[in-house]
C-alpha cells in the first residue's frame, strides 16, 4: 500500500487532528470551570495569574526570564506562564466559555478580530491612570494595538522587515559585499548574478525570489509606493501601483519558471532550523524580520551577511518596511484584571522593555531608548531596523477586522500570479470584486451597532 497519502487526505487527517485537540481543550476548560481555577493564590497568598504567550523554543523562555524577574520583584502576584500553541482558537474557545487567561500574548492582527468579538478590555484608563501615554512610543508602533480609537494592545516586542543578504555568496559573484543593492532594478541584476544551476539545468541557488519566505507576498506594493486598502474600509488590490508590483513579482516566475522554482522551494525546510532557506546559503537575498538574527545567531553564528533597507521601485522612496508588533493584552472575563494590568505595566518600563528586546534580539518600541541598550545588543544591525521602525514611509498589514479574510483572498491572488495563470491585473481584480462587498457589509453591520458599542467599551473598560 503507498504510505503517501493524496493531499485532500493530508488536509482532512490534519483537520480531524487539529478538531480533536479542539474537543480536548473543550474538556479540559469545562472541566477547571465547574470548580473554577485550580489554584487561585500560591501557597504563600499571591494571586496567580495566567498568561498565556504564542511564542515557542527560545522565544517563549526568553520571555519566561521577564516573568521570573516580575515574581522575584514584589511578593503579591505570581504569573503563571503558558507557552501555548495555536493560541488564536484557543483564546477563543477559552473566552467563549468565560475560562480565558488574565494575560494574553497576541499578534497586532489578531487584535482587530478579537476586539470586534468582544474578546478583548480598553487599556485605556489604566495607561491614564498609571501614567502611560502615547508619547513613550513609537507611534507606529502603538498604533498596532488601537482599533477604533481604543487601546486593545501594549507591545512586547517590535519587529520590522529589511532586506538580508549573504556577504560570501556576493564576493563570489563578483558582487562587492558592502553594496546591497540600493534600488529593485539594482536588487533583479544582482539576483540574476547570484542565480546558479546545475548541469541538468536544475536550480541550486537563488539570488532572490519574491516567494520565499511568502510570509508579506500581499504587501510587495508597500515597495511601490502603493496600498492595498484605503485606509478606513475599502480593499484597493488593483491600484496600478499595486499591479506594477505584482508584475514584478510574477517576473520571477517569467525568468527561471514556474516548475524550476516550486522545485527548489519543494527542498526548503522548516524555518526554525539551520537548513533554512537563507542560513544554508542556498537563498542569497531575503526579506525579513529582525527576528531573523535570532536564528542566525542560533544555527550559523559566523555566517557573514548584511542587512539594509529593502529597496524601493522609486528611488526617491527610501526606508521603505512593514512594521509588525508582538502585544500584550486583557481578555474580557479575566479574572484577576488588576494583577493582569500590574504585570503589563512592569513590562512597559524602560529597563524591562530593553532586557525583553535584547533578549529577542529586538529592537525597542519605546520613544526613548538607552545608549546601553544599542552598546550592550547582540545584534550588530540593530539601529538599522530602529530606523526603519521611524521611518514615515513604514506600513503595517491594514488595520481592519476583514484583515484575515482579505489576507486570504490577496495569497490567493498571488498564487495565481505565481503560477502565471492570471495577469496581476486579472488577478487583483478577481479580488476587488470579491472583496468589496464584503468589506461593505462589515462597515453596514458596523454603523447599526456603532454607538451601543462603543457606549459598552467604555462600560466595560477597567479603571
């Protein structure tokens, strides 16, 4: 019998997987909620409180080094840390079933929905109360946990997106390894250079390709100074900035094809190892994170690369990058609300928040950061990505509660464009007629309830 199960039943093994662990949680919640928590204080009298964190491997204990120090610093409160998997369901199941944590660790996207779903507490009036205020932060940054105007979310960490580029695979190349190309037209050339193949014709290394890793495919017009929203509630895939990128894009699949390239992405690797695209040198320029350092440090520590702003279609566009945030917020239904507060604060202060990113190898979200911060970091590229985290020409994923689906419909897009089954233009289209009237009946159902809810979180929101 062939061990290689059709993809359809890959997906429903793993849907039955991922639905029983689901009825398993369910369980267990509705199990600690008919005697409630099973502790609700140490034995020494703390009131615990349960936060749970997204993050896993070296990123959930660097966290655990913060919690630990905020239990070692005052005797009242005792955090219970969680590293949790597939967090996003889990909260929900949780919140829906009125069990959730005191602290809940969140991706800036996960806030919008979250929010509408009534999942989330205003921060608000505490941060007044406790002295914090939008001038301690970068304002980009910030402006990833609001949603209508309120305050869902105080970051953790930061991150934002530079382009990454492999210092010995340019030398050997002719390349000179202190000039990262400066513009797209530059970034193509050079990817060609670095472009090597075997005598069989088959591709093993690649200079650049717009679909690796494919985490910000929807967001490469952000480099042609171009939107795929309008900023309040309307989708603009097909803008012809927009298009422009696509096409560039789909000029990768143009010029080493279609079969070649998903041939070489088919030997990629799990991110989290030494074999991954980038640290095995088998990619030699990548869009990515700060984060990527942690890796790098972890699996490859004498790898000569750069890093430098990812260049723009218009030269006259400089800085260009996604910001992204990891937060920190209170789920409605907590139980310990106050105690939840106190340890967000704790991470808010200026010493805690450096420890914490120098930790993730971060930079920090804070307006003001200490010299020793940048003397004493690990990663030598660090004020790069604090810079671009300043820059006005940054961009965020949009900061709307269609953000999942709209995401869905973009990837889709883009598959297409890959595939080079659809023009750019066909393609984005396709998903402006889709996604516009859902977008419009969101805000239609939005305006009926505007008032009352807003009126509810104020009502709700903890003092």
């Amino acid at each position: 019998m062939n061990s290689i199960a059709s993809p359809s039943l890959k997906r429903a093994g793993w849907w039955f997987l991922a639905f029983a662990a689901l009825i398993l949680f369910a369980v267990m919640l509705q199990r600690g909620m008919r005697g409630g928590r099973v502790a609700t204080h140490t034995p020494d009298g703390r009131v615990i409180v349960e936060y749970w964190e997204k993050w896993a491997g070296i990123e959930a204990e660097n966290m655990r080094v913060i919690v630990n120090d905020f239990n070692a610093s005052q005797n009242r409160i005792f955090v219970n840390y969680l590293s949790v998997g597939n967090i996003e369901q889990k909260f929900l199941l949780a919140a829906s079933g009125g069990n959730p944590p005191d602290v809940i660790g969140l991706y800036d996207q996960n806030t919008l929905n979250f929010t509408e779903k009534g999942a989330l507490l205003p921060l608000d009036k505490l941060m007044a109360r406790d002295g914090l205020t939008p001038a301690d932060y970068l304002p980009r940054i910030l402006n990833l946990g609001i949603h209508r105007g309120i305050t869902w979310g105080l970051p953790s960490v930061p991150a934002c997106l530079a382009l990454h580029y492999n210092k010995r695979l340019f030398r050997e190349a002719g390349l000179d390894p202190e000039k990262p190309p400066a513009t797209l037209k530059e970034l193509d050339e050079y990817a060609e250079k670095l472009t090597k193949r075997d005598a069989s014709g088959k591709l093993t290394q690649l200079g650049f390709s717009p679909s690796d890793p494919g985490w910000w495919n929807p967001l490469y017009p952000t480099w042609f100074g171009g939107k795929i929203w309008d900023g309040v509630n309307k989708p603009t895939p097909d803008t012809p900035e927009n298009i422009a990128a696509f096409e560039w894009a789909a000029s990768y699949s143009r010029k080493y094809g279609v079969k070649d390239l998903q041939a070489f992405r088919s030997a990629m690797v799990q991110f989290d190892t030494g074999q991954n695209s980038f640290i095995s040198e088998r990619v030699a320029m990548q869009l990515q994170g700060v984060f990527m350092f942690t890796f790098i440090e972890k699996y490859k520590p004498d790898m000569d690369y750069g890093v430098a702003p990812f260049p723009a279609a218009d030269a006259s566009l400089t800085s260009v990058t996604l910001v992204q945030a990891d937060l920190l917020g209170i789920p409605r239904g907590a139980a310990n609300v106050e105690e939840g507060w106190k340890f967000i604060r704790y991470v808010q202060q200026q010493p805690v928040m450096e420890k914490l990113c120098q930790l993730q190898k971060r930079f920090s979200p804070l307006a003001k950061t200490s010299e020793q911060f940048y003397t004493n970091h690990s990663n030598p590229d660090i004020r790069i990505f604090r810079s671009l985290a300043e820059s006005p020409t940054g961009s965020e994923w949009p900061r709307t509660p269609m953000i999942n689906e709209y995401v869905d419909e973009m990837e889709n897009g883009y598959s297409h464009i890959f595939m080079l089954d659809e023009t750019a233009a066909e393609a984005m289209a396709l998903v402006r007629r889709r996604m516009t009237p859902r977008f419009e009946e969101r805000e239609r159902k939005w305006e009926a309830i505007k008032d009352e809810r807003m009126r509810n979180w104020e009502e709700i929101a903890p003092r």
